[in-house]
C-alpha cells in the first residue's frame, strides 16, 4: 500500500506540462515497470488479482512516441526490470534464470480511440489498443517478442498527463510473461490551441484553425484576404475591396451598395443619378428630368391661373339691357362696344418677343461622330464613370451626336457641363433646343 502511495505522489510531482502540436508531435514519457512471470501457470481472470509484479526500479522505462495521424501513434519503448531468481525459478519455466538483471526493447504501434471518430480530441481519457515487436533480454540472451495489449492516457488538467498500459509479451523459446507500466508523459512542441499546426505564439488567431500562409487565420471565403481583414468574410471579393464584392463595379461596394446591381455614382451610396439633379433615380420620381430634391426629383412647375377676360363698360351696359329685354336685340346689336385693351396695337420701336426666342431645351453634347462605332465608344466610356449618355439619330449633317444629359433651364446645365469639362471631357458643349 506504501508503494502504491509513493508511486501515485512521484507521478503527480513529475508530471510535466502536455502542449499539443501536429508539426512537433513527439511525445517522451518515463515510468516503473513490472514483470510477471505468473502467467504460465494462473488463468486469464488470476493476471491481476493473484500478481507477483517484480521491479522495483523509479524510474525504470522511457517511451518515445510520434503522432501518425488522429488515430495512429508509433511508439519506442525501453525497460529495465530487476527480477528475483527465486520466485521465477520456483515456476516451471522452460528455462532457469540466473541473474536478476531483465531489459525488453519494443517499438509498438497504438489506435487511438481519442481520433474524434470513438471520442472527441480533446477528451481527457485516450483508451488504445497496441501491437509490436522487440527483443527481452534475459540471462543475458535475446530473445525475440511480440508484446499485444491495452492502455490509457491521462490528462488530470490541461497541464499534466499519466499513462498506464497492460500487454503480454509472447516469447518464442522462453515463458511468455505479463508488463505492467505507469508512468507520465509529455508532448514536445510549442502549444497550438486550434491544433492547425502553427504554434499559438506565431498564431494570430490561435483560437480558430488557420492557413499557415496568414500566420494562422482562416480566409473562409478563399479571396485572398484573411478573415480578420476581410470586411465580408464569407462573400468573395477583391483584396482591393477589402474582401467585399462589387457587382456593377461602381467602386461602391455591394453591402454599401443601395443599388448593387446597377452601376452608379459613389457619392450616392452607388445608385444612378439620369437626370443629374443630385438625387439618386430610386428616389427621384422625374429619373430622366433634372428637378429640385424639395419636389422629389421634379422641376418646379408653375401653374398660371386662368385670367378672366376683361369686359369694357359698353359690353357690360350691353348685357345687362339684353337681360331686361331680351326681345329687343335689335337695341343690343346697336350698342356700340369698345375694342379691350389688351389687343392694342404694338409701337413700332417696341421689340416682339416670339416663343422661338427661348429654348425649349440645353442638352449637354460629349461629341458628334461620322462613325457610329466611335460614338457608341464613348457612350460606353461614360458610362463606366456613371453616366446614362444617349446616341441621337443622324442629322442633316450626317453625325452621330453623343448626349450627356438634358435641362430644361439653362443654369443646372452650365453646373454639369462644368463638372464634366474639369474632369471627363473639356471639350463638351451645350447644345440649346428650341
């Protein structure tokens, strides 16, 4: 019982701290280990409760392993164990001992059922069942063996790890016996919490399993763009983006992008703007006519009350007798009536002003072309700068002319036309419709 207790205080004081690494998977071990000749002569069911363990070396074993893979790990193993001649010559073995002095070399190979297939990675028991060969030398003569058996590792806390495995080793030539093992181990390598290879200390996001080529972080939508950078990691976009998608390419991208699939202007979070009246066409109820925001896109439109037509003294004097005596039109007929004002003649130094003297229209004009194709060319370019520019039909000249946009009043079109100059074209015009 004393040895028991000893056993289980110098395992917890050599516990060593357990990081986990899959580029650094070594693990190192020591423990106190126990032959049991017994086994020739006691039943399966009699291994453990009739023992006769010998050793009593602490430490007496070292182990060596390498994680294959979730499943597999190959281990060294090397013990010495100091037998006593008499126990083992009082069984009936094949052959006498004559020295107390037993070493066993083995390398095995272990299935893991913390693989997360039978238990999670993580669980703090890791059952395995294992297979290998080595040679035990006995009476200073080797002898081959095949060890089989079962074992468990311990994780008591993050930090700490125990080991104990059972195997019977089938000795050709000799009496096959049982090995016991307890012991405690370590994992050598820097910790790596999300196990993706990278240690946590290189690790930019050591929480969550990452690429090595961004320092440990993932780039879950694959754009080139860790996630940490990336303003829409789960949408694919260019890193000039900021990992975001730009559907029209209007430099506006789509999640700030109130009309994602049309291009538009970026000072109108991407949306167009036909008119050119500062308000964007999902909002302007006039898309295609420059108006005031205070009209929702429309222009101001004035309405003239209808005047009515001013009667001279005569024409009133006139009804009125024809309403008290509505028999005598020939007394109507012969009241004289006066000429209104408003038909006055005009003086001959006055100026007359005709309608055809104001435009009914100022179109702003990219250029006029012979060649379609090179109006159609620069439609296409004013286009990639948010424009909505139109191609009119041929005129009498034969040209194909390019129109920006189009204004009803004169002042709304010289702002336009001033933008335009200073940053597409210096060579527009205005071109005044009447």
């Amino acid at each position: 019982m004393k040895k028991t207790i000893l056993i289980m205080l110098l395992l917890m004081w050599f516990c060593e701290t357990r990081s986990q690494n899959i580029k650094t998977p070594w693990t190192v071990g020591i423990n106190t280990d126990y032959f049991d000749f017994h086994v020739v002569d006691r039943h399966f069911d009699q291994f453990l409760t009739k023992a006769d363990w010998m050793g009593s070396n602490l430490p007496s074993g070292l182990r060596v392993g390498w994680r294959i893979n979730n499943s597999f790990t190959a281990n060294f193993t090397a013990s010495y164990v100091r037998l006593e001649q008499e126990k083992l010559n009082a069984i009936p073995l094949e052959k006498e001992i004559l020295n107390d002095n037993s070493w066993k070399t083995s390398i095995q190979v272990d299935y893991k059922f913390a693989n997360g297939y039978l238990l999670s990675e993580n669980s703090r028991i890791d059952p395995y069942l294992f297979l290998g060969g080595g040679i035990t030398l006995l009476n200073n003569d080797p002898f081959f063996t095949l060890p089989a058996g079962v074992g468990t590792n311990f994780r008591i806390i993050n930090n700490f790890g125990c080991n104990f495995q059972a195997s019977y080793n089938y000795l050709p030539g000799m009496d096959d016996y049982m090995h016991y093992s307890i012991g405690i181990f370590s994992k050598i390598g820097k910790p790596d919490s999300d196990k993706d290879g990278i240690s946590n200390r290189k690790d930019k996001c050591p929480e969550i399993p990452g690429l090595e080529l961004f320092s440990g972080c993932p780039d879950y939508d694959a754009d080139g763009l860790p996630d940490y950078l990336d303003q829409c990691p789960r949408d694919f976009g260019p890193i000039d983006n900021r990992g975001c998608p730009d559907t029209d390419r209007d430099g506006v991208v789509d999640p700030f992008d109130r009309c994602p699939e049309v291009s538009g202007n970026q000072d109108l979070h991407g949306c167009p703007d036909t008119d050119h009246d500062g308000i964007p066409d999902i909002d302007d109820e006039c898309p295609s006519v420059f108006g005031l925001a205070q009209n929702q896109g429309c222009p101001k439109v004035e309405v003239m009350a209808e005047q009515p037509e001013k009667k001279s003294e005569e024409v009133v004097k006139s009804e009125e007798i024809i309403s008290e005596a509505n028999d005598t039109v020939a007394l109507v007929k012969s009241q004289p009536v006066s000429t209104p004002t408003y038909n006055k003649p005009v003086s001959k130094n006055e100026p007359v002003k005709k309608m055809s003297d104001v435009p009914k229209k100022y179109l702003i004009v990219a250029g006029s072309f012979k060649a379609v194709e090179n109006a159609k060319r620069l439609i296409k370019d004013y286009q990639t700068k948010g424009y909505n520019p139109e191609l009119s039909e041929i005129d009498s000249n034969g040209y194909y002319t390019v129109v920006v946009a189009s204004f009803n009043d004169l002042n709304p079109a010289l702002n336009l036309l001033k933008t335009i100059k200073s940053s597409i074209n210096p060579n527009a015009w205005i071109l005044p419709v009447y």
